[in-house]
C-alpha cells in the first residue's frame, strides 16, 4: 500500500504534466498535415481558376479590339479603291456592270455623307440622316434619284441608312480615339494611364481622380512652355493638325 502511495504522483506533478499535450501518434500527424496540404490546395486551386477567368476575360475583350480594328482596316481599304478610281475607270464599270456601278456610287455616297454628318451632326436623327444622303445622291447622279420618286424613302432605309450609320459610328470611334491619344499627350506627365479595355465602372473610377480633375480644370490656361496656345487649342490642333476651321460642334 505505501508502495503504491509512492509510486502515484502528487497533485502538483499531474498538473504539471497536463501543462504540456501528450505528442500526437504519426496518424494523428498525418492525418493534420494531410489536411493542411488539401485546405492550401484548394486554394491555390481557387486562384489559379480566378486568374484564369480574368485572363479569359481580357482575352476576349482584346480579341473584339482586333476583330473592330480588321473591320475598320477593311472600310478603309474600300474607300481607298472607291476614291482611287477615275473617272474612265467609273465609266468602264457603268458600261460593263450596271450594279457594280451602283455599288461604287453608293460607297462613294456613304463616304461623302458619313463626313458631312460627323462635321455637322455628330449624332443626326433619321430625317438628317436621310437629308444627307439625298443631297450627294443627287449630287452624284440626280437622273437616278428622279426616278426613284416616291420609292427614295424605302430606297434610303434598304439600301443605305444601315452602312451610313455604321460609317458614322466608325468615324466617331476614330475622332474619339484621336482626342483621348492628343490628351494624353498633353497631359501624360498628370493624368493616370488607362487602358482602352478598362471596365466602366473602373472607367467612371478613373474619371472622378483628383489629377483627373485638375486637367479638365487646366484646359482653358495657357501653357507654360508656349503662351500662345491653352491646352485647348493645342489638343485641338493635335486632332485636326491640317484644318483651319474646325466646326464648333466637333470641338464641343
């Protein structure tokens, strides 16, 4: 009995032992270290598959910036044909190809219209729209719209109110491109860089940054390296670097 009172620890020792956790069995370990491994897996996993997405994504939207920028390398190989093409040449295609003819008019009708809108109207209406292909259709053959007469109104939307928009959007997207590149180079030692496939909600971010701000505000001073010129006129001629009377709508 004393023996066994002797061998039993104190009160004091138990306490000091359970101070310290009795060591894990290598199952017990492993099976800790194991799910340890998974959780960090998973969520590498997570990540990798978040970045994948965002590429995807950016991936998309410059492959619809190249897949616009073909198109609009297109339109313009087809203006360069219509407008290289002289009057012998147009004449050959009448005689030849009525409808070939009628085709290249049309080109040179949409080409001619979509300009005029863009200086006068950058966003016309249907009667506008109409008013101005009516004006060069006359003006390039007057004998073919007499005979349209009352079928010049279902003529318009068939065969020429669609391209004519299209036109004109090109060539809004190419003013607007311009004006952004002769701003940025105005003010690229202020304004923060943002990319052309940014989001609108990073885009309405970026427009309400104080350096943002503070080069609207600057627009109308004059710079400091040339008195002569404010930004304004300077981003102005940058844009239409060969026209001397630039339309107040357009500088608007």
């Amino acid at each position: 009995m004393v023996l066994f009172h002797a061998l039993r620890p104190s009160s004091a020792s138990a306490s000091r032992l359970s101070l310290f956790p009795r060591p894990l069995l290598e199952s017990e370990d492993s099976d800790l270290t194991s799910s340890s491994v998974d959780q960090m897996n998973d969520a590498v996993t997570r990540k990798i598959f978040s970045k994948l997405d965002n590429l995807k994504t950016l991936l998309e939207k410059v492959k619809k910036n190249q897949e616009d920028m073909k198109e609009e390398i297109k339109t313009i190989k087809e203006e360069v044909a219509i407008l290289s093409h002289d009057q012998a040449c147009i004449d050959a295609v009448i005689i030849k190809d009525p409808e070939q003819s009628m085709n290249r008019l049309l080109g040179v009708l949409i080409i001619k219209s979509a300009q005029d809108l863009l200086e006068k109207k950058i966003y016309p209406n249907y009667d506008e729209f109409k008013e101005s292909a009516e004006f060069f259709l006359r003006e390039s053959d007057n004998e073919f719209f007499s005979t349209l007469g009352s079928k010049w109104e279902p003529y318009f939307e068939k065969k020429i109110r669609k391209p004519l928009s299209k036109r004109l959007r090109s060539l809004r997207g190419t003013l607007c491109a311009r004006v952004k590149t002769a701003i940025f180079e105005n003010f690229s030692n202020i304004l923060p860089p943002i990319s052309n496939i940014t989001k609108v909600s990073e885009i309405a971010t970026w427009k309400k940054k104080l350096a943002v701000s503070n080069c609207f505000c600057k627009l109308f001073e004059k710079i400091e390296d040339d008195e002569n010129d404010t930004y304004m006129t300077k981003i102005i001629k940058n844009v239409w670097p060969k026209k001397k009377n630039i339309p107040n709508l357009q500088i608007a």
